[in-house]
C-alpha cells in the first residue's frame, strides 16, 4: 500500500509544480496586459476615525492655502473648501491623490511628496478650522428636496442620511453592528455649486470609483440628472 | 459553443414539460414537510456545494468590511463568488457549469470497516461535481443540475427545474453506500441468496469443533455492505390561485448483505462434568449450536406521496392535505441455514438448519388534513389537525419447520414428532400474516397573543394506534398449540417436555406454559398541554409550558401512564450582545398498578383443558422489574446555549446541558444521566479567512439492576412460582447490578482562506474519542449462571468489562487552484487515524477464533487500529 | 504503516508551502488586488441582467395605496403579487421609496442578492409590484431609514440587534411563505424561543445549494445551537450526516410540526419507517418497546454502540428481560470471546444472535424473534 502511495507521489508532485508553474504564468501575464498598472481599488470600509497634529499641520498648509484659502476657505469655487471638514475624509482623500485612485492634475502631484503623518495633520488641522458660516438656503428649493427627502419615483436616496440633516456630516446612532466608516463622509455644507457638480459628475461617469465610498456615490449619482446635480449644488452652496 | 444546441433544446423540452401557464398564485415549496432526500452530498464534499463556496473578497456591503449576524447573534458568511455566466441562445436565458473530475488515490487500510462506512473509497476515477444551471431572468425560469461520483455505490444526480413562484420539478439518483462489516468470514457458501449451505469438508454432527474451525480460518474474507440506491420524481406548484399542490413518487432499492444470527439452542448451560473434561475452563460444550448466518438485503420501497394547500384561505381556512403511500417489498423474505454443528453430540439428527422469515412485504398509507383559521379575539388562530394510516401485510406464512431440514418420515430428536406434521403450511392455522396496525392522530390548538409581550396556547393532541393482527399458534393436523422453538432444536435437545406444545388432553402436553397467540400491543396517547409566554421587557422572555401526556396501552405491564411535565424557559438578550437561550423541564411520570406478566390471555394457561403442574407455573420474571417504558419516572433537563458577538468578526457559543432521570426501580433500569458542555469559536476576521474550532464533551451514564432467578428451584419445587424480589425464587443474593459509563470527547478546528482570489485552502482537523466502561455489582455468585459456579470465582469475575474505545482523528486538507478563469485544479486529501475496542469482540482476532463451541460467527469485528489515507487530484473546468 | 503519516506530512507541507510561497509573492498579492480593482465597476453583462435595474420602472412599491391604479386582480398577475409592502410598527409613517432607491446606496447589496432565489424572483416575475418591491416587500417602506440610516426600527431589519421583533420580522416571511411546511409555525419551539427565519436563512446571498440558508448546508445551520448533537453523529455508529447523505431535515421540520420533537410524521416510528421500510411490518409477532418507539433501544443522532443502540448488548435488553432462566443472569468479562467462559449471550452480537429477528417475525416459530 505505501509503495503504491510512493508511487502515486510524484504524480501530486507533478500536479503541485504545473499549478504553481501555471499560477506563475499568470500573474506577469495579468500585469504586462494592465500596463499602466491600474491603481489598488482604496477599501476604507475598515477606516478608523484619524488623529494627527493639527498645529503642525497648520505648519505644512501653506501650500495647499494657495487654493483653498488660508482658513480653508477656497479662493474660488472650482477648489472645495476644506475648513471644518471631516479629518478622516480630508486624509483619505490625500491617500487617494497619493496612490492614485483618486486623479487631479493639482492635486495627485501635491500629494504624490506628503508622507502619512503630513497627511494626517494636514486633515486635522483642516478640520479644526471654523466652517463657512451657513447661508440662506431656500428649503423649498428642489435641491432641498433631493437633498432631504430624495426622490423615490426616479430612485434617488436623500443625501441626509449619510450627510447630515445640515450637511455637516453623519451623527449616526451607536448600535454596535458593522457600520459604515461614518468618519470618511464629507461635510458638504457650503461647498460651491460648481464642485458640488464636479464631484457627483466624476461619482457619475465613474471616473471617481476607485474607493468602497465612491463605490456608494457612484450608485447614488447615476440616479441624478443634470438638473438634480445643479440643484444640489444650489442648495448645498447656500446652505 | 457547440454545446449550447443541444442545451437549448434540453431547455425547451424542460419548459415545454411544465409550460405552467398558470401564475396565479405563488407558490413556494414544502421539502420540510416530506421526509427524506433533502441533502445530495458525499464524504468528497458533505454540503454538495464546496466547488461555489469561494468568498467574495469584496463582501456584502460597500458600506461596512464585517457581515451583519443572525439574530440571535451567529455571524453570516460571506457571500460567495457567483460563477460566471453565458447568455445561452439569444433569448434571455443565461447559463453556467462545472465539472470537476479527477482521480482518487486510497492508502494504508483502507479496508477498515469504519474508514469506509459510508464513503465508497476507491483507486478509481472519480467525478467531484459536475454543475449545471441555467436561468431566465425575465420569466424567472431556471434549471438546476449537480451530480457527484464517487463510485457506482455512492454517487448523486440531481435535476431542479421551474419557475420561481410558479413550480418546481425535481428528479434524482443517488446510491449511498453503508459498509457493516468487512472483516466477514462466512462460513456458508450462499451468501447474498436466501439458502446457505455449508463449504465442503464438513459433515454436520460429524466434524468436531476443530475440523470446522479449521475450514473456518480459510475462509475467505468478505465485505458485507447494503446499498441504498434511490430515484425520484416530483413536482409541486401552483394549481390555481392561492392553491399549491405536490406529487412525488420515490422508488429505492437497497441491496447487499448484513450480519445475521440462527439459533439452534443454548450451548452455554452444558458445561458438565467439569475439570479435565468439558467445563473446565475454556473446553466449550457440545450442544446447541448459534450460527452468526449473514443475510440477504434486497427490499424495494416505493413511496408515492401527494399534497395539495391552500395558501390564502378557502373562507379563511388555511388548509394543508398530504398523502402518502409506501409499498414495500422484500425480493428475498426468508433464510435457510445449514446448521455445521449437530444439535447433540452425535450424527446428525433430523434438524439440520434452521430458517428464517425476513421482512414481509408491506404497504403504508396516511392521509392528513390540516387547516388553520384565524379567530377575532386576541390575535388568535385555530389549527386542527387530522391524520389517518394504516400499514399492512399479508405475506404468506412458511410452514413451522422447513422439509429440507426436517423430512417428512422422519421424528424430531427422541420426542415421536413426526416432521410431517410441521414441515408444511397445512400445519398452519392460517396461511397468510393478514397483520394490520391502523393509527389515528387529531391535534387541534388554539394559539392567542392578547398582547404583544403575552402569548399563550392550549393544544390537545389524540394519537390512537390498533393492532388489528390475530394469529393462533394452532397446528390442525396435530390440534397442538404453540410452537416448536429454534427451528425444533430445542425439542432434540429437551425433549418432549419443552418441546414448546400445549395440547388439551395429552399427558405430554397438558401442563406446558407457552405463548399460543400473538398479542397485539396497541395503545391510545391523550396530550393536553398548555403554554405560554410573556415579553418581560425587551430583552427578557420567559416561557411555561405544562403537559399532561395520558396514555392508555393494552396488553402492556400498565393499564395508563400519565406523563406530567413542566418546562420553562428564559431567553434573554441582557447578557450585553449575546443571546442566551435557557430551558429546564420537570417531568413525572406515574401509572396504574405495574403487572408483571399481563399476557396471561395469550399463554396457555388460558386455554381450556390447561392442567396446572403440582408446581405450579414458573415465576415468568420478578414483581418488581419495571420496564423503563412503563416505570414511574422522574426527570429533570437543563440546556442553555449562550451565544456572544466578540467584536465584528467572531462568536463564541457556548452550550450546558444534562438530564437526570430516575426511574424509582430497582429492577430495570435505574437511572439515567448525561451532563455535556460545547465551546465553539467562529472567527472570519475577512472574507477570505475563516476559523471555525469547537470542543465537546459529554459523560453519560445508565445505571440497571437485575436479579437471576434460582434456576435449582425449576422443575422441582413450588417455589417456583414466586414472583417476589427477595423471595426465594428471586432472592436478593442474585440481585446484581450494571451501569455503562460513557464518556465523550470531540474537538474540531477547520481553517479556510482565500491565499489570492485563485487559491482557496480548507485544512481541517477532527478528534472523537469515546470511552465506555461497564460495570457490573453483583450480591453473590448466585447473579451468575450456575453452570459457571464452578468455574469461575470473584477474582475472575471482577467488577466491570474492558473498556470500549474509539478514537478518530482526521485531518484532512484541500486546495483549489485557479489556473486560469476557466480551469483549475483540485487536490483533496483526508488522513484518518483510529482506534477501537469493543469487548463484543475481544478474542476474536483471526477467521480461527470465529468458531468456539458449537457456536459459529462471521464478523470479526471493526478492525482496532487504522490508518488511511485518501488523495483525489482533479481538474476543475467551468464556464 | 507507520510511514504513512509522515508521507501525509510531507504532502501537507508541500501544499501549505505552495500556499506560503503564493501569499509572500507580491506580485501575486498585487494582482489580487487590482484584479478585484479591475473586474467590479466593470460588472459582467450577466451581473448586469440579474440585478434590480438601475432604470426606473414605474417605482410604485406602494401602489396598493395608491387609487388611481388599476386593483391588482385585474392585471394579468404574477406570482410575486401577493408580496405586499409590509407594515413597519416602528416606523408607521414611512413611505416605501422603490428598490432603485436602495439599491443606489446598497450597491453590493443589490449585486450580491441578484444571484438569491428571492431577487431573483421579483426581478422575473412581479409585473405589478415590480422589482421596486424586492427590497421592501421584506424590509417594510423605507423612507425613513434613507433619511436616517441609523435610527433604530426605520426598516425591518433581520439581524443581530434589531430593533423589529421576530414576530414582525417572521410576519413578513409568512406573507408569502404561509402555510405547507410552515402550517405550524406559530407555537413551534423555534417561534416560542424567538427564533427569526433569518436565524437559519439568508434570503440575501447564495451560500447554499438551496433552501436559501445562512450557512453553506443545512447541517451547519442546524449545528448553529445544536453543536451538542451534531458532534453525535462523530460517533462509532451513526446516519450518514457528517458524510453529507443526511440532513436533519430529513427527519426533523425546524418550522414547526405536531409530533415533538419536530418530526415531520406522527410518530417516531412513522420517520424512521420512512427509510426503514421493512422495520414497518406489521408483523404476525410484534416486539412492544419497537413498535412503542424505536427511540426504546436507539439514538439516532449517534451512538457508541452497535447499530445506534443506547446500551452495549446484553445490558440493553437485561433492561426488561428480567425472565427466568438465560436472560437475568450476569454476564462477565469472563463471558468474552477470550474469556474462561465464552458465552454466546454476550459475544458477537450477543442476544441478537438467536433473538435475531428482533424488530417483529413473520414466522410461525417467531414469536420470540428466534426466526
């Protein structure tokens, strides 16, 4: 019996050296057909709130005030405003230019030199900055709408629920189950009309898909047209 | 590409079967409600569907890594990759498949009985899994095959086709193997028929002991094995609005062969005169004879079953019909035996086998009717439930004694019975079993919730089951009653005095105690219970349940029982995430007085022209023996399972359990005890990990008494006739007792990962231990039979038997790999490793050791120690 | 013999090493991650047709309220009809708001469930309700959870820690899932103990070849809280349930049944029969205990004896067979094969040597199961 099992071991051998010769073969061949080598799809589902050092990122930001205003408030409306905004969104953004999910022509290059602790304070003293004060936004308005209550006839979700009855981010209930990273949803009060529409324009032709959240918005901005997007931005850039 | 022709018309010849043009309703199915053929899977793959098993490394949820848990707190796994799909045709049907084949490889021994039990091992080709499904998405359409072969004997075919909501037809083939025995040595040649005769070199009554175990020890080694193929067909769907119906026929056939016996009288009381000679220890008697026989296995079992419901109510009724119908049949219904061994030392008398009624053919039917109606008060719900079935059988009977081994013209033994009178059907008093039990069940409950924390319910359950049999042992040639023990052996060997025959009027058999009758047990089943329970608050709830199970069996040692218990149960969330699920029940049981021998009716004292002995009848058995069906009985069980969330990627479940039950006899059973404990761990920190361990332990113990009679006071005193413990039949210095001990160990550990999306490694470990030990306490010598007095002494005798082991450890390991997207490789691999010791066959460890005595055995036994090895390389190509 | 595991071991870690060097390689760990990369927002055409649409189709989950439309008798109706939205008590106000507004967020969700049986079956078969229902006909409506996600009780929600009761959470599945299998549910120990259907199924993923379970096989799901009973089936002798032949559910209906414990018959004996036929007889001579209950003499979740019994032979029938003569005497280690006094009441199979036909005989001699 153990001279057959013997005889039968060069035959598993033989199997274990084609898998592994044959799993060899694909991966270059996988690699060589992507070139340029597509950027790691960003999983954030397991991100955890960040911490970092906001004085010394007040420190590295004058770079970044250039656009975005000293008090991160944007010199124009092309740039988002970044004061008050969520640390964790703000880092995981700056991870993303860096490692090429996300794709900007300013901004992958000023994030391609910041390590991850400048990353981290960066967004934090980002998030320390005082928000742009709240505007006079019409809650009648068909961005309002959308923006509370959705539109369930053309399957639109309303945008409070992940940001915020007053677009200043989620306060979920704690209950203990897997919950999504509440930390990286952006605070979206007062951003302007314009980027507002960059960003669920780049969310709805997929060419902000590379993370789990844009994964989210992706879903959620292929329901909205044009007009919901101006809309929107309407609305969130008054709000 | 080239197979899609041939599966798009495979597909329309499917759909054209069903067409269902009825969409109504929408149905769904029962599987839980029929018993049987739910699970198609084998030991290459126990839940039939490792090939789809693959995790999704993305998960579930772009809004959370970790899975959600069931309710009570089990964590879900991750979703699995959905194979790849092709549109088949232009139509909007999709399709996909797999076939996994491959070759597999068995080392070590794998002749070992438990190793094969029921996994039909080979060196052969094998075929994993072989899938295929199509599904149209605009109809909802589908079609579903998945088959394995392991070898002829254990494989699986499954086909699903249908329409979701609609319909649903099933076919299937599967052969289950079940190995019993492969350390087989029959003596007989025959095996598999229903005659067996004895190999040449013995001559019956002539060749001693020794000759025979010599041909014995050369005979060659067998398998015996029964397999279980079966095949059906079903459809259920919708019949109409709100109608849904079922119809099912299943047809099984088993085959093979399994351990038998064949009596031919004691062999162990004849143990005279004693040292030098036969009784010295280890020189066995001459008389009697047991034949371990083997037996043939060739049944078909047909069952046809039906269903029709109603999902919306007719009036508001609710209502649920089955049928079922079951004929079974058994191709080879009796056993001849030659029997090696002469019944007396001596030439060959005229008994010279023994036979056999194996299982008569019978058939089975059941009707139920179920409905259910919702009441205006208290949010509440009438369910009644009716149910009618009958089995029967109407075999023809054999003749008391077989013509090959008691020829007409000859006499049993010394006795002048002439086998004439008994070697043919005529000496029947009917020639057919004509036996029939007809059951009869009504359940009705009413269930309210008066409020959402408060539910309780009241049911009332009658089950009645009738024996309607009535056979007479009742010999018109002779007008005899009774019947001839063992094939007649007992009359060669006793003579006319227990020949086992009452006749009114003959000197010879005027006084003999015997059964004349069957007796037809047949019992009635009263159950009131009443129970509820109530939401404490949101993470308390309690339960009380009481029963009253009153049972009112005929021809049985009571005339009612009344079952009494009380349950109560606490399931509760306050334990922070976990769930904790309690229960304990109480149960009494008590009875009408405990009559030790009630079937006086069918015994022939009974019988006219019974002349009682000056002795008077034996003590059949003691007063006090309670059987622990009928005994009084008290009986606590406990059970918790806590289960609790750690984190977001592990659970711990933990389970306590035990019951005591004591059955307030001292002759019978005593008690009963089990206290066990299960830990087990689930840990999936991401979709392509997954660590599952467990542990469990379990003790057990079943204590009973006994008591042996004073045999000197048979046959000789008046005595005799006392049933009383502690009297001088059954004195307390024969009182012994026994009590099996059992202890149970099992640990598992599987672990699972995703190494990349194109290697997937299972490795798994099991270990089963259990450890059994039976004492035994006795009084005095008197506990053993008086042959052995002189034989054996207390030393010898001990207190309790070696103890019984088996040991398994498995460690098994498997490996997929993706080669490219569309072939991969398989390879399987399982090392077994085990002990086992049964003190049933201790000493029997050659073919030689199968005869001592007259006595002649076939099995072995499990062999004691193993190691095995299986290894299955495959290749798996899918769409 | 003894080499033999050795040549497992080395087999083993040969295949442990082939599975090190593939998780070491970072090339291949990178391709792992840009192939998930590359193949999702790319979703295959299959994935495409099977899931709920992203174009609108008449959302109007809630049409039943609706009285401009048409009553649903009068359309050609589809099996999936009868799954009405549900009524969520902890959110009474709540507006369902179609399938393609949860699906927006709940994209995975919506990818992964397509290959279930219940997506599956509203995306083919409701033309009234329309796929809009898959998601709330179970979960109730849902406008009040898009708002606020995390407010407890906002949908039904099936899992750990919700805020809905079993009761409700059952009350959805027995809408469409009423009666047949499920007639006695209500009062079943599996609802009394608060058990959800979701403690056993998962209508949201494909993980089982059927029954739409939350475990791989229905064995699994089972040994969930009965680990106790199917470690049993480890034993010397049991059915083939850890060799995948057997299911509990061959024998037990976990939704509720009016035999305890869960059988799917009116007795115990009418389940064993089932696949046990020719133990069914009846017999001319009946042995009382096995017709009573086959329980009387076996465990048939497992045993450490022969044949599933619960006590090794004799002791097992010295229980009640306390008859003069043979059957009260001790029997002893001496009475073993290999003993001073080898005994054919206790070797082999001991009583059933002779008692062979202990189940019931057909013969005229049977009636103590010698023939």
């Amino acid at each position: 019996m153990i001279r057959r099992f013997v005889a039968c071991l060069p035959m598993f051998l033989g199997a274990l050296v084609l898998a592994s010769a044959a799993a060899a073969q694909q991966a270059p061949a996988a690699a060589s057909s992507a070139a340029p080598k597509p950027p790691a799809f960003a999983d954030v589902r397991r991100q955890q709130p960040i911490s970092g050092d906001a004085k010394a990122g007040a420190g590295k930001a004058t770079v970044c005030g250039a656009c975005h205003g000293p008090q991160g408030i944007s010199i124009a409306p092309n740039f988002p405003n970044l004061a008050g905004q969520s640390a964790t969104y703000l880092y995981v953004q700056l991870k993303q230019f860096k490692q090429g999910q996300r794709n900007d022509p300013i901004m992958s290059g000023q994030a391609a030199t910041l390590s991850d602790a400048d990353m981290r304070d960066l967004a934090s003293y980002y998030a320390s900055l005082a928000p742009k004060p709240a505007g006079p936004a019409d809650e009648s308005s068909a961005g309002a709408r959308l923006y509370l209550a959705g539109d369930p006839a053309r399957g639109i979700p309303p945008c409070q629920g992940c940001h915020g009855v007053d677009a200043m981010g989620p306060r979920p209930e704690p209950d203990g189950k897997p919950s999504p990273p509440w930390a990286t949803f952006p605070h979206l009060r007062g951003q302007s009309s314009l980027y507002v529409g960059k960003a669920l324009g780049d969310f709805r032709s997929g060419a902000r898909a590379e993370s789990s959240n844009a994964r989210i918005m992706q879903g959620v901005a292929q329901t909205l047209g044009d007009d919901d997007i101006q809309a929107l931005g309407a609305y969130l850039s008054t709000r | 590409m080239l197979t899609r022709k041939p599966l798009s018309a495979c597909l329309a010849v499917l759909a054209g079967l069903a067409c269902a043009p009825v969409v109504w309703a929408q149905s769904d199915t029962s599987d839980t409600q029929r018993v049987g053929n739910m699970q198609f899977g084998n030991t290459l793959d126990p839940t039939g569907w490792a090939p789809f098993t693959t995790p999704d490394p993305m998960g579930m949820s772009y809004l959370h890594p970790d899975q959600l848990r069931t309710p009570t707190g089990a964590l879900y796994p991750y979703p699995a990759q959905a194979p790849d799909e092709a549109p088949l045709g232009k139509g909007d049907w999709t399709y996909s498949w797999l076939l996994q084949f491959g070759y597999i490889h068995t080392s070590g021994d794998r002749n070992a009985e438990f190793f094969q039990m029921y996994s039909d091992w080979r060196n052969a080709g094998a075929v994993g899994m072989l899938a295929f499904s199509a599904y149209n998405r605009k109809t909802g359409q589908y079609v579903e095959f998945r088959g394995s072969h392991v070898s002829d004997k254990d494989q699986y075919y499954r086909l699903r086709a249908g329409q979701y909501g609609s319909y649903r037809i099933e076919a299937f083939f599967r052969d289950i193997p079940h190995v019993l025995s492969t350390d087989a040595y029959p003596l007989w040649n025959g095996v598999g028929s229903t005659n067996l005769t004895l190999p040449p070199g013995i001559t019956p009554g002539v060749s001693s002991q020794a000759q025979i175990a010599a041909v014995e020890a050369q005979r060659p080694r067998r398998t015996l094995s029964v397999t279980r193929e079966s095949e059906g067909v079903s459809w259920e769907g919708a019949l109409g609005r709100d109608w849904i119906g079922y119809g099912g026929v299943t047809n099984e056939n088993r085959n093979g062969d399994r351990d038998w016996g064949g009596s031919m009288f004691f062999s162990y009381p004849f143990l005279s005169p004693g040292p030098g000679g036969i009784g010295t220890p280890s020189v066995p008697g001459v008389m009697g004879g047991q034949n371990e026989t083997v037996r043939p296995v060739d049944f078909t079992t047909t069952d046809i079953n039906l269903g029709l419901r109603n999902k919306a109510g007719a009036s508001g009724w609710l209502f649920n019909f089955t049928m079922t119908a079951s004929f079974f049949r058994d191709h080879k219904d009796y056993l001849d035996f030659t029997a090696p061994f002469g019944v007396l030392p001596g030439p060959a008398t005229s008994i010279t086998g023994g036979t056999f009624s194996l299982e008569p053919d019978n058939n089975y039917y059941n009707v139920r009717l179920e409905g259910s109606h919702a009441l205006k008060w208290w949010n509440g719900q009438f369910s009644a439930s009716a149910a009618y079935g009958s089995m029967r059988q109407n075999d023809t009977l054999q003749a008391p004694l077989n013509a090959m081994f008691c020829p007409s013209g000859q006499f049993i033994g010394t006795t002048g019975i002439p086998c004439s009178d008994w070697n043919t059907t005529a000496a029947l008093s009917q020639q057919n079993g004509d036996a029939r039990i007809d059951t009869g069940l009504v359940n009705l409950r009413l269930s309210f919730r008066p409020t959402a924390s408060f539910n309780w319910y009241a049911n009332v359950r009658w089950y009645g089951e009738n024996n309607m049999t009535r056979y007479t042992m009742y010999n018109p040639l002779t007008g005899q009653y009774g019947f001839l023990h063992e094939s007649g052996s007992q009359a060669v060997i006793i003579g006319n005095a227990e020949a086992g025959l009452f006749q009114a009027g003959n000197p010879l058999y005027e006084s003999y105690f015997t059964q004349f009758a069957n007796i037809p047990y047949s019992y009635n089943d009263r159950q009131g219970e009443l129970g509820g329970t109530y939401q404490l608050n949101n993470q308390n709830s309690l339960g009380l349940t009481y029963t009253l199970d009153h049972q009112t069996p005929q021809q049985r040692e009571r005339t009612y029982l009344n079952d009494q218990h009380i349950k109560l149960t606490w399931d509760s969330k306050s334990f922070g995430d976990s769930t904790l699920r309690f229960s304990y029940e109480y149960q009494k049981r008590t009875g009408g007085p405990y009559n030790a021998f009630p079937y006086m009716n069918w015994y022939s004292p009974s019988l006219p022209g019974y002349v009682q002995d000056a002795l008077g009848v034996v003590a059949y058995t003691v007063d006090q023996m309670y059987k622990y069906d009928m005994s009084n009985l008290k009986a606590t069980k406990l059970k918790a399972i806590l289960t609790t969330p750690l984190g977001n990627t592990a659970t711990l479940t933990t389970t306590v359990y035990g019951n005591r039950n004591h059955y307030g006899a001292d002759i019978g059973r005593q008690s009963v005890g089990t206290t066990g404990a299960d830990v087990s761990f689930d840990w999936t920190p991401s979709a392509t990990t997954t660590f599952n361990s467990y542990l469990s332990i379990e003790s057990s113990r079943i204590k009973q008494g006994n008591v042996a009679d004073n045999e000197a006071l048979i046959g000789t005193s008046p005595l005799q006739a006392d049933m009383e413990f502690g009297g001088p039949m059954y004195p307390y210095a024969n009182f012994w007792t026994a009590t099996d001990t059992e202890r149970d160990a099992n640990a598992g550990l599987t672990i699972s990962h995703v190494f990349t999306p194109r290697v997937k490694l299972d490795v798994g470990y099991n270990y089963t231990y259990s450890h059994g030990v039976n004492g035994y306490d006795y009084s005095s010598m008197g506990a053993i039979s008086p042959s052995y007095w002189n034989i054996l002494t207390t030393a010898d005798i001990g207190n309790s038997f070696p103890a019984n082991i088996y040991r398994l450890q498995t460690l098994s390991a498997n490996m997929n790999i993706a080669l490219t997207p569309r072939v991969g490789l398989r390879l399987y691999s399982q090392y077994e490793f085990g002990r086992f010791a049964d003190w049933h066959y201790t000493g029997f460890d050659s073919p030689g050791d199968l005869v001592i005595g007259n006595r002649v055995y076939t099995d072995l036994g499990p062999q004691t120690h193993w190691h095995a090895a299986v290894l299955g390389a495959f290749v798996t190509l899918k769409l | 013999m003894r080499a033999l595991p050795l040549w497992v071991a080395v087999v083993l870690s040969l295949w442990l090493a082939l599975g090190g060097l593939l998780l070491m390689a970072p090339g291949a760990q990178a391709q792992s991650s840009a192939s998930t990369s590359a193949g999702s927002p790319a979703l295959s055409q299959s994935d495409i047709a099977r899931m709920l649409p992203s174009t609108d189709m008449g959302a109007n989950a809630a049409r039943n309220a609706d009285p401009h439309l048409q009553p649903v008798g009068d359309n050609p109706a589809t099996p999936f009809d009868a799954a009405r939205v549900p009524d969520n008590p902890l959110a009474p106000q709540a507006q369902a708001v179609g399938a393609k507004t949860c699906i927006a967020c709940h994209a995975l969700e919506n990818l992964q469930a397509s290959h279930s049986l219940h997506v599956a079956s509203f995306r083919a078969g409701a033309a009234n309700t329309g796929p809009q229902a898959a998601c709330e006909a179970c979960h109730g409506p849902g406008s009040d959870h898009a708002k606020n996600p995390t407010a407890k009780g906002s949908i039904i929600a099936f899992t750990h820690g919700s805020a809905s009761t079993a009761e409700t959470q059952t009350t959805v599945c027995l809408g469409c899932h009423v009666g047949g299998a499920r007639q006695h549910w209500l009062g079943s120990v599996h609802e009394a103990r608060g058990l959800s259907c979701t403690d056993c199924h998962n209508p949201m993923v494909r993980n089982s070849p059927e029954g739409v379970l939350a475990k791989s096989s229905i064995n699994q799901v089972c040994a969930t809280c009965h680990q106790d009973i199917l470690v049993k089936f480890n034993r010397r002798s049991h059915m083939p349930l850890p060799e995948g032949q057997m299911a509990c559910t061959d024998c037990h209906n976990p939704h509720g049944s009016i035999t305890k414990p869960l059988l799917k018959t009116d007795t115990v004996n009418e389940t064993c029969y089932t696949c046990h036929a020719e133990k069914r007889g009846p017999f001319v001579f009946e042995h009382a205990p096995v017709r009573e209950s086959c329980l009387n003499c076996h465990d048939p979740h497992g045993s450490n004896q022969q044949t599933l019994l619960v006590l090794p032979l004799p002791m097992l029938c010295q229980q009640c067979h306390t008859m003069n003569r043979h059957p009260n005497d001790l029997q002893t280690r001496q009475s073993m094969r290999n003993g001073l006094v080898p005994d054919e009441r206790l070797m082999g199979r001991s009583c059933l040597t002779c008692h062979t036909n202990i189940h019931g005989s057909n013969n005229p001699n049977g009636s103590m199961f010698h023939q």
